[in-house]
C-alpha cells in the first residue's frame, strides 16, 4: 500500500468517526478535530452553531453488542470500540489483560484499543473462555473489528 492510500484509509476512519461523533452529541457543534498519527481531520462550521441531529421519530435501532457471533455457533468475539492501535496489556512488559484458555467475566477488560493518544478499555459482554487471539499486539485495529474469540460459558466458572 502506497503512503497515500494508506493516508486515505486512515482519512476515511477520521471521517466515520466524525460523523459518528457529531450523531451522538446532544448540543451545537461548531468544530470537530480528530488526528491519526499525521492525518488530521478538521471541519468548523462558520456562523450560527450546527445544531445537534435532530430527534428520530423512527424506533431506535437495536444497538450492538460488544459480544457477537463468529465463526460458528458457539464462539462469540470481543470487537474494538474505536478505530486505533491494539494492547494487549496495560503497559509495555506487563502481563496481558487476558491469554487463551483463560475465563473472563463480563465487564471485564481483556485489553486496550490506543486512539488520539487516549486509552480505550476494551471489555467483554458476557462471561467465556478465551479461545483464539484474533490481533496481535501492537496492531491498527478498524471499529468493531473482532478482537479476541470466547466460548460462552455461564459466567460461573464452568
């Protein structure tokens, strides 16, 4: 991949999570400024405050969990809450948050998803068993990309 299409990748996710941003802010927006490493996403509105969306009359959708199905039936994966740079711990040297064959709870943090220089705790949805590590340390990581695998359980030690 050349470094402007790598740009333009990265210019895209800035873009998604502006609109996403500004969807979920209930006041007037007047500038939103996302960055990714060297890419920058600016946009100001001059004049009067964009106001907020306006209210759905339409049923709100469903929102998604953090726990979906995978590959089959019974293995369900953790997804990134933001697009950025994936950990496994949290902080270089230290133990990861999680490794395969462990039991996680849900609310539990099995690792942490870097964007802007902020941490995001990345937590599971419901009680499984680690079963497969679907990124590896160190990696760019897309909104809701599958991070770790877990096999249901019922969140009782089983």
């Amino acid at each position: 991949m050349s470094a402007a299409e790598g740009s333009d990748a990265v210019l895209k996710g800035l873009r998604r999570q502006a609109r996403k941003l500004v969807a979920e802010l209930t006041g007037p927006v007047r500038r939103v400024r996302l960055r990714s490493g060297a890419t920058m996403l600016e946009v100001e509105w001059h004049g009067p405050a964009q106001p907020a969306p306006a209210p759905r009359t339409d049923p709100e959708p469903v929102p998604v969990p953090a726990v979906e199905p995978t590959t089959g039936v019974d293995r369900l994966a953790v997804r990134a809450p933001v697009v950025g740079t994936f950990y496994r711990s949290p902080e270089p040297g230290a133990p990861p948050f999680v490794a395969v064959g462990d039991l996680v709870r849900p609310g539990q943090v099995v690792g942490i998803v870097e964007a802007m220089k902020l941490m995001n705790e990345v937590t599971a949805g419901q009680a499984g068993r680690v079963v497969e590590l679907l990124v590896e340390d160190g990696k760019p990581v897309e909104y809701d990309q599958p991070l770790i695998a877990l096999e249901p359980t019922s969140g009782r030690g089983d």
